[in-house]
C-alpha cells in the first residue's frame, strides 16, 4: 500500500546498448578504396591529385607525441615517491615537513618559468 507524498522518486529504468563491432583491416580496406576512387575521379577530372588518409588508427598516430616528456615526467614522480618513502623510512615523520617546506619552491621555479617573457 502506497501512501501520498511530496517527495517524487524516479522510476526504475533500464540501460540499453546496442555494442559495434568495429574492424580496423576492413576499415583500412575502405579508406584505401575510397582514396583509389578519388584518385581516379580526379586523374579524369584533370585536377591535382591529393591522398587523405581516412582510418581511425591513421588519426591517431598524426596526433601521437613525438617527446618523451610524459616518460620523463613518470620517471621523475616515481623518483620523489621513493625519496620521500626513504626519508621517511631514515628520517621519520619530519622528512613530510620538509617536503610541504620545499614545494612552494617547486611551484615558484616552475611559474617563475612558464610565465618568463619569451624572445
């Protein structure tokens, strides 16, 4: 038995996907396909040929980084983390201190060189 109130609940409601199926080799094939037909019609047509590339993974690598700066960023916060579990393992809870002490340098220095006026 349900009594009246103010307070309106949501109804229950059912999530629905459908999956795609998504094959790179047969996307491949058509972007090649497609780039062939283009070609063509623009060799009949007399016009310059240009080649775009149509596939996802193509896409992605034109956007890929050519720096290791993420690695090197890792890299660098993997060595602080283990700094800091040593001092804290040789030195004890005052090593916690000294980090909050130097990091506002850490900021300073690194603002200090983002916002630096550029040539």
């Amino acid at each position: 038995m349900k009594f009246p109130s103010f307070i309106k609940t949501s109804k229950y409601s059912r999530f629905h996907f459908e999956p795609r199926y998504y094959d790179p080799i047969k996307e491949e094939i058509q972007g090649k396909l497609k780039a062939a037909r283009e070609r063509q019609n623009q060799k009949d047509s007399g016009e310059d040929p240009t080649f775009y590339q149509s596939s996802i993974s193509a896409a992605f690598r034109k956007r890929e980084r050519k720096s290791s700066q993420t690695s090197v960023l890792q890299l660098g916060i993997a060595v602080g983390l283990f700094a800091l579990l040593l001092g804290w393992w040789f030195l004890g809870n005052d090593v916690f201190y000294i980090f909050l002490l130097l990091s506002p340098l850490y900021f300073y220095f690194r603002l200090r060189k983002r916002n630096a006026p550029r040539d």
